[in-house]
C-alpha cells in the first residue's frame, strides 16, 4: 500500500506590532513603530489607513495618517475606533499589515484575554466608521467595509539598515499574538514590585528571572516570596534606573517563555 504523505501548509505570516492603550498617552493619537514604517509600510503611506477587527468583518474605521520627520501616526479616526469599541484603559491591541495601508486589529482584554464579543460596537454619529463612499446627510454612518487609501503621501522614508526582524519587540508581539500572558502594575516604591498572586500562581516561582526591555537589553530579576506574595526584588531596582522608570509610571510585564518577560513602560 502507497502511503500518504501529509504537507503542513502555513499562511503567509502578516506584519504585526503591537500597543498597550493608555488612558493619557495613546488616546489623542497613536505612533506606529519607526521601524515597522520603514520595513513594511514606506512604500505604501497614504493620507488615510484603514482599521478594522480581525475578528468581526462588520465594521472598519477610516483613519487620517500624518507624518511628521520619519514618525507616522493615526491621527483624525483614531479617537473614534477607541470609543466605538470602548477601549482607553490599559487593553493590548495588535495590528496586523494586510497591505495597502489596511491593518486588521486584535484586541486584548486587562485580563490577558483575547476580545471575541463585539456585538455591543455602536458607531457614534460622528465617526469615521463606515459603509460605503456616500450615506444620506444626516445619518450616522454605519458599519462596513471601508474606503480604500486616498493619494500617496510625497514624502519619502529614508531607509535604515537596521533590520527590523531584529526588533526584540517584534518577537515578543508574535508570541503576544498566539497567547497573552501579561500583568499591569503601578511603580509605586523604587526597590520592588509585586506580582498578582493570579499571575504568580499560574506562571511565576521563586528563583531568578530575565527581564527584557523594548531594545531587547536583559536583567537577571530575582523574585523573592514574602507570606506568600510574589515580588521582583533584588536587580529590580538596577533594571528601573537603568530604564529611567520613575514612581507612578505604568509598567506591563509580558512572559515571553519560562524565565523571561518583556517589559512595557508608559511613563507617568
């Protein structure tokens, strides 16, 4: 008997990178990483970009790009895809490139879980969310699918050689992508940290740690237990000074594998 031979088939792996919403610092706009511009988008930027749920094909946002030296950012839009889908406080979001300044957007829960439900999305009269080029004046727009990019923006990216394969964070929002496993704390005392025990329980023991920042740095954390609290204690401190972490900065600690967590920093 002939035996059958069975070929794996992979999709094509899409772009990503990823961002943590915070109240005061990603509401007003968002930056797309310079580097992901420059790998993946330069040659596509337009005035406007296009966002929509990888997990619900109803609605997308239109959202106005601006570039400002060789920074990007969602500007005009995005204010509206945040309040129509209730986010601003602390969620994960990964964008993922489909190409022709369109990004399919996945979004993760304070919970670490991965948003399913968007039946409660309600497109505000003044939104960018929409179904076709033309509505009826005096009516919200309502959801759908989405304009196509506008003219191509003349400035043009110079290009760097810095690789950015070789983006530690990049690795971390691949891994991010397939699994959330990630806690948020405020930095309120210099020489520690600690660890929801929800978290510790599942993921954490005692021992030595890597800590890694967005540049892919790493310090070895030890993390101690105290009457059954889980804290990061010694090289903690040693980390925060050397990544200017001040008190009541927002720190979101990512395991990216056994030992190893990548830390997210949104400055106070």
């Amino acid at each position: 008997m002939g035996r059958k031979i069975l070929r794996k088939v992979t999709e094509k792996k899409r772009p990503t990178f990823f961002q943590l919403i915070h109240p005061r610092l990603t509401t007003e706009h968002l930056r797309i990483p310079p580097k992901f511009t420059l790998k993946y988008i330069a040659k596509d930027l337009s005035e406007r970009a296009t966002l929509k749920l990888e997990r619900s094909s109803e609605c997308s946002w239109s959202v106005i790009v601006r570039k400002s030296g060789r920074d990007v950012y969602f500007k005009d839009g995005w204010q509206e895809f945040l309040r129509d889908n209730s986010l601003g406080d602390k969620e994960f979001l990964v964008f993922i490139y489909d190409g022709k300044m369109r990004f399919s957007v996945k979004i993760f829960d304070k919970n670490g879980c991965e948003r399913m439900d968007f039946h409660s999305i309600k497109a505000h009269p003044n939104s960018t969310v929409c179904k076709s080029t033309k509505r009826p004046r005096g009516r919200p727009r309502k959801c759908g699918k989405a304009n196509s990019a506008d003219k191509e923006v003349k400035e043009v990216v110079e290009e760097e050689e810095e690789d950015y394969n070789d983006n530690p964070a990049q690795e971390s929002a691949e891994l991010f992508e397939s699994e959330v496993r990630q806690f948020t704390s405020t930095i309120y005392v210099p020489y520690n940290v600690s660890i929801p025990k929800s978290f510790s329980t599942e993921y954490l023991s005692p021992g030595e740690v890597s800590l890694r920042n967005s540049k892919g740095k790493e310090w070895v954390v030890k993390i101690v237990d105290s009457n059954g609290k889980l804290f990061f204690s010694a090289g903690w401190k040693a980390f925060a000074e050397a990544n200017q972490i001040k008190l009541h900065d927002v720190c979101t600690f990512q395991l990216v594998s056994e030992k190893r967590l990548v830390v997210h920093i949104c400055r106070k």
